[in-house]
C-alpha cells in the first residue's frame, strides 16, 4: 500500500509497509530502556504517561518509583486521601494531572471493577484522559489501534509528509491526527506509536536534527525538499506573568498555620501558608502595606497584625514569575477557613513534610523556618526565622 501525497506542485509517495518496518526495526534496536517499558501493568504504564505531560523523563523516573511504591495498584490509589496524593506528586508540578489521576482512579473503582478500560473510546470519558493520554494508553497498554499526537509525533509527520501551518492551526492538528491514525493501523500499534515518539525525541529533534542518523530519511519529504529547518515553524511563547503573593507567616507554640485550598487553580487542592495576591506592580509604601493587610487578613479569616516583611521567595513557573513576600503576622482571634481556602491547620515540620504543598510553597516553609538553603532572596542577613518565629 502506497500514500501519495501532494505538496507545492511536487508529488512524492511513502511506501508504507517499508517506512513502518524500517522505524520498528530502529525501535526495536535503539529504543532507551525506560522503567515503564518494562511491564505490562496498564496502571503503571497510564502512570507513566500522566507524569510524562510536560516533564522531561529524566525527572519522572524516580518519581514513578516512588509513586508506585506508595500506590501500588489502582485500588490503592483510589482509596488514597488527595493530600497524601498531591504530597507524593511535589516536584513534578502541574498538580492539576495529580487531582484527575486520583480523580479517574476512583471512577475505575466506581463503574470498571477498579481496572482501567480497555479502548481509547472508554479512556477518553474519564478525568484527565485527552485524545493523547487515551491514544497512548490503549495502544501502549492493550493493543489497539489507537492513534496518538504530542509534541514529538507532530513534529515528525511536519516532517515526513510537509504538515504545513503553525502549531495550534486548527487544520494542521486535523491533518496531523488524520496521519496518526492512517499510520497506527497494522501489528505492533503501540510499538508504532513509541516509535514515532522516541524518534522525535532522539533523532528529529527541534533544534539539531540528527538526519544522518534517522532511520526513515529515505521517506522524507522535509529532508528531501530541504526544509527540515522550516518545519515545524517554532511556536510562538507567550511571556511568563509576574505573580506576587503575600504570605502570611503565623506561628503558635512552636507551629505554623496552613491552609488549603480549594480543588481548582493554580494551587488548588495544596496547602501553604496562607496567601493572598497582590499587585506586582505596587511601589507606594503605604498602598502595598494596605494592601498586603487586607489579604491577609483575608486569607487568614480574622483580624490580624502584620510585622516585618521577612523576605521573598522567588520561583520560575512555566508561565509564571513567581514571588512570595513573606510577612510575620499575629491574629488577635482563632484564624478561621474561608475562600479560597477550605480548612486550616496548625503543622509543624514533620507533619507539612507529609502534606500536599507545591515545591514553591515548600520553599517558603522552609524559608520561614530557617532551613539554610532556602532563607528568602531578600533580607538575607537576618538570622535564622526560626529563632524570632517557633
């Protein structure tokens, strides 16, 4: 079976059964040898692709471990509380994966007898299941001929076939997820789809493709036409936002106060000390000092005294520039849950060490506390919070 194409007034065509031969055989031969590849446990490889969104894999393999270590089966994870599961996921960010993960094993328990579904179809109902996550784990998982497009597959087929248009184009995604699927059907789908993912990866990278070295240059239209360079065009990055909250810094007998924040946001569903924005953009003293006060004592439900700033902790989000203002303060009554948060709590550091907190949160416990490494960039002569706070 032959696929013709039509690009420019050029007609080229790909051989399909040597094209697909050719990259299994590369595959087969060359593929790394990852954690995930080496079970056939659907939870663990639907694991694996969850935590792969957005993280390169290098960071997600110790984080799979540990995960499955905590949460060995579906079943365990459902039954999990959230907390312990947003705890286990800090580091890898974007906790909203964390929240459908916990979200989608429950509806396995629920209504599939605690197994994950076998089709992409079924997949694709549930909490954190795109077009990608249920192509991948369908295939990968149980067989089927289920396509799939990421970052890396996109950006191949821009390559074998001339996929013109930027990415985002709506009719370049249609035209893209057409290919994926011509191209699945046949033996070893999910193999195929690893494939294609595993090139783009190692071989026809972004920047430095290593055309030399590919294993289906041969049926390149790109490379052929010389314009491996051009394609895909790169994708417009909007710049990061400043975001700037003000954190309350309360301690009692030796603790701090925590809250948590409702299931949807940035942070939502983690716990931090408590917080409120403000605008970056303040530089009059007496307009950042009210309006520091008045989120705080917001964010703390009561009335409350703010002391020095003790300092900021800065992170970089991937859409984010992040800093934290850290503020000690004193509640003249019992500090009480109220939007955005849903409860709150008195912890000391053990007992945040097992909470849900995103890793910039964590930074600015640790901050507050005096650990060494992770005193705020400003104010750094101050001694050691731990001894004026706990």
């Amino acid at each position: 079976m032959k696929v013709w194409l039509e690009n420019s007034g050029r007609r080229s065509y790909f051989a399909r059964p040597l094209m697909k031969s050719d990259l299994l055989k590369w595959f087969d031969a060359k593929r790394r040898d990852l954690p995930w590849r080496q079970t056939r446990d659907p939870y663990a490889i639907w694991l694996s692709e969850v935590m792969l969104q957005q993280t390169q894999v290098d960071t997600v393999i110790p984080y799979w471990h540990r995960f499955l270590e905590t949460f060995p089966t579906l079943l365990a994870l459902a039954e999990a509380p959230l907390e312990q599961v947003l705890s286990r996921w800090r580091g890898l960010g974007y906790y909203s994966r964390a929240r459908n993960l916990h979200r989608a094993a429950q509806e396995m328990v629920a209504h599939h007898g605690a197994n994950l579904p076998r089709t992409a179809q079924e997949l694709f109902e549930l909490p954190g299941f795109g077009r990608y996550t249920a192509g991948a784990v369908a295939s990968i998982a149980f067989g089927e001929a289920a396509p799939l497009v990421d970052g890396n597959v996109a950006r191949v087929f821009s390559r074998l076939f001339l996929v013109e248009g930027p990415p985002g184009d709506r009719e370049r995604e249609k035209r893209l997820w057409q290919l994926a699927e011509q191209w699945v059907a046949g033996e070893r789908p999910g193999d195929w789809n690893q494939a294609l993912m595993e090139l783009g990866a190692l071989i026809c990278r972004s920047d430095s493709p290593l055309c030399l070295l590919c294993p289906v240059q041969a049926h390149c239209g790109a490379l052929a036409a010389g314009r491996v360079r051009e394609l895909p065009p790169p994708k417009i990055r909007s710049p990061r936002k400043p975001l700037a909250l003000a954190v309350a810094v309360w301690a009692q007998h030796g603790k701090l106060l925590l809250a948590r924040r409702g299931g949807t946001g940035l942070f939502g569903g983690l716990w931090e000390l408590p917080s409120a924005e403000i605008d970056p953009r303040l530089v009059d003293a007496e307009s950042l000092a009210e309006a520091v006060r008045t989120g705080l004592q917001r964010a703390c439900g009561v009335q409350i005294e703010v002391g020095e700033p003790l300092g900021v902790v800065e992170r970089v989000l991937t859409h984010r520039d992040l800093k934290l203002h850290l503020y000690r303060v004193e509640g003249r009554g019992p500090a009480r849950a109220s939007e955005p948060y849903l409860e709150m709590r008195w912890t000391d550091a053990g007992e945040a060490a097992e909470l849900g907190m995103s890793t910039a949160m964590h930074h600015a416990w640790k901050a507050a506390t005096g650990h060494p490494h992770d005193r705020p960039v400003a104010n750094r002569s101050k001694r050691h919070l731990s001894s004026r706070l706990l």
